[in-house]
C-alpha cells in the first residue's frame, strides 16, 4: 500500500503569483491547511483554539452586547494570529484569579429569563402570601374607602346657583351677594321685638292675627304682588312696636299699612276709596289719610327693610325648587305670618325654615343640601325647633276660625298646595 505524500511538507508543489491568482480549491488548498495545520501543533506554548463557543463561560467583557463577535474555529492560525490567542489567555487567567461579584456570576440561556441566584436564595426564605383571597379582601376594602370619599367629596359639594343667569342683568350676580350680606346686617338693626304686645293695653296678640288673616285675604282679592303682603306686616308690627293703639282702630293700622306697602311695590295700587270700601265704610277717607302721615313719621319713612319674602327667593333658588316647593313654601311661610309668637325668628330664619319643612312634607326625610346651608347659613339641627312650628301651624291650618290662608292655597291657582299631608314624623321625633 503506497503513502500518500499530501502530509508531506517536502513534496508539496510551490505556487507562483500566477498560479495564486487563479488558483482553485484543490490539492495545493487543501495541502497548504494541512501544513499550516502541522505549524498549529508544533506551535510551542499555544493551546489549540478551541472549535466550540461555550456561553457559560463568556464574562462581562465578552457578554451578549459584545459588538465583536468570537472569532471563528477554522480561521488558519498565523504567527499574528497566535500571539493574540496567548495575550486573550493570559487576560482570561488574570480575570479567573479575581474575585467576581455576585451579578457577575450567571448563566446565559437562550430564551431562559435571567435569575440571580442570592436573590433567589433570599427570595424563598421570605413567607408567601396566603391566597388571592387576601389580596381580593384589600382590594375590596380600598375599593368600599374610595367610594365613602367620592360620597363625601358629592356630599361637600356646593353648587354654584348664579351660573345660569350670568348673562341676565336682572340678576344682579356681580354683586347679588353683597346684596344678602347687607340684607342679613339690615335684619338684625331692623328687627322687630317679640314681646312689643306687652305695651299695648287695648290690642292683643289674637287680635293682631285676626287682622293678618283677614289682610291675607284682601291681597288676595285685589290680586297684589307678594312683596307687598310681607311689607304690610312689617310695617304693621314696627308701627305697633312703637305706637299705641286702640282696638277700634286697628284694621285702619292694617289698611294704612296695605295702601303704603301697595305704593312701595305695585305698579297699579288701589286707590283710598277701594280700602274704605273693603272695610264697609268702617273708616273715612280723611282718618285714612291722617294715619298714613302719622305711621311714615312713627317709622322715620324707612320702607327698605328686608323681610322674609327677600329670603325666600334665594333660598329657594338654592334649593332648586320647582313650582310644587315653591307654593308649599309660602303657603307654610304665610301661616307663620299670622302667627305671633314667630316674631322671636329672623325673617332669613323663617324662610329657611319654611323652605326646609316644605322639602319634608313633600319628599318625607328631612332633607337640607349643602348649598342651601350655604346659602342660607343655617344648618338642619337649627331649623328644627322651628319648623316643628311650622308643622303644628300646618296641621291646623284647615281648623278654626282664621283660615284665610288655607283657603287661599286650596285654589287651582296656587296648585292646592293646602292639601298636601302635614311633615308628622318631625314631630314624632321630637317626641
């Protein structure tokens, strides 16, 4: 059997620079490897490149990141090419001897996520939780605690009631709070005592309730703004406060009082003979006159005051009230007119207090939203002694002698707002 002479470094053909540049893979190519495979194991002191990448071992320099990718295994090793793998060996020796931090010890997968093993190691010595249903029962708790601070949050809010008219120059609502800050300063200055009767030695109580009713009823006829009625009995009770009357003469009070209101408010007013007529000649038009003089000088002229009716109209609006609360309320506001001992109230105070119970009686809870206390300034716990007053007075509207008021409120005109059924639950509850 002959030997071949292809591992023979002596009996290999040299090659000129022709036969290099058109040289094709043959005998001289594969000769030539073999021979410069002969130099790599006669090499002294060099390892052989080792032909496998093993990725367990590639270090912080030569990571995943690295731009410069290993070098390949069949690369032909050149005199170049050894001195940089025994410099790479010698660098990897040094870096062995090192101490390696923790996150420099790990292993790199492909598509296997990468796992510190302290952290790991950490990891399973600290307790699991107990379930999902722990975690459920927090959510739940947190979710029931921001619902109850939404609910607060609805609850504090007020709303703003002059948004609507802001283009409505009647409104006023540039300057429509200062206007009920100055009323509220004006009902403490004007406010009319609540025992004035006492220094009456002719007129009574009853007596003064007799005339409002009878008054109310007359507005009524001569079909008079609602202004004008709350005026007539303010003008009544500050002219009794300070003058003396007789019984006789006490509806004169209340005509003088009508004529004067009437020309304060209305744009057409009944003339003196209309008033003489309604009191069946009772009084002479000079004695009409002469008590008008005498009840403008008594009260110094001074016809502005606030009275209830200016109330009720902002607080109604910040109750949002619709034409059923609105009659409701000053059908029971008129009722606290006739009645005496209301006098002991301020007027802001009444109309609160209507507005409040009418929202009882026709919702059945008691019911005071924020804006209204805002608005009006009073809160639920205040209006209560009140308008179980105001109740008592509704309960017994229907009965009686003085029954103007019921009679006027059960017409189609002011909806039959007397019929709706009293607020008896706060009177229960004050029981």
């Amino acid at each position: 059997m002959g030997v071949s002479n292809e591992n023979n470094p002596i009996m290999t053909k040299p090659t000129n620079g022709q036969e290099m540049g058109s040289r094709k893979f043959g005998v001289e190519t594969r000769n030539n490897r073999r021979a410069l495979g002969v130099i790599n194991q006669n090499f002294v002191g060099v390892n052989q490149y080792p032909c496998v990448v093993n990725k367990r071992g590639i270090s912080e320099t030569n990571g995943i990141c690295n731009k410069n990718p290993p070098i390949p295994a069949h690369r032909p090793i050149t005199r170049k090419f050894a001195a940089q793998i025994a410099s790479s060996q010698q660098h990897y020796l040094e870096e062995t001897k090192k101490p390696k931090l923790a996150a420099e010890n790990f292993s790199v997968w492909e598509d296997v996520p990468i796992i510190d093993v302290d952290e790991y190691e950490a990891a399973k010595d600290q307790p699991v939780p107990m379930s999902l249903e722990q975690t459920e029962t927090v959510s739940h708790d947190n979710k029931t605690q921001m619902e109850i601070e939404m609910e607060d949050i609805f609850e504090e809010t007020a709303i703003d009631i002059d948004s609507d008219d802001a283009k409505n120059p009647l409104a006023a609502v540039d300057y429509v709070e200062d206007l009920y800050a100055y009323y509220s300063k004006m009902e403490v200055s004007s406010r009319i005592s609540p025992d004035y009767m006492a220094q009456q030695f002719d007129v009574n109580e009853r007596m003064r309730s007799i005339l409002i009713d009878w008054l109310i009823e007359v507005h009524h006829k001569f079909d008079l703004r609602e202004e004008t009625l709350f005026l007539t009995v303010n003008l009544i009770d500050r002219f009794l406060e300070k003058q003396s009357v007789v019984r006789k003469k006490l509806q004169l009070v209340g005509l003088v009082a009508t004529l004067l209101a009437c020309k304060y408010e209305e744009v057409t007013l009944p003339v003196v003979d209309d008033l003489v007529f309604i009191s069946d000649k009772a009084y002479a038009r000079k004695e009409v006159l002469e008590l008008e003089k005498l009840m403008l000088n008594t009260l110094q002229f001074n016809m502005s005051v606030p009275t209830p009716y200016v109330f009720m109209r902002r607080f109604l609006k910040a109750a949002q009230s619709d034409q059923k609360l609105e009659l409701l309320s000053f059908f029971l506001i008129e009722l606290c007119l006739v009645e005496y001992e209301m006098l002991k109230f301020p007027p802001s105070f009444i109309a609160a207090a209507a507005i409040f119970t009418a929202q009882c009686t026709l919702y059945g809870v008691k019911q005071w939203s924020t804006t209204c206390e805002l608005h009006t300034k009073y809160s639920e716990d205040q209006l209560l002694e009140c308008s179980r007053l105001i109740v008592g007075f509704h309960k017994n509207a229907a009965t009686g002698k003085l029954t103007g008021v019921h009679r006027k409120y059960n017409t189609s005109k002011f909806g039959h707002a007397a019929k709706c059924e009293p607020a008896h639950f706060l009177l229960e509850q004050n029981q």
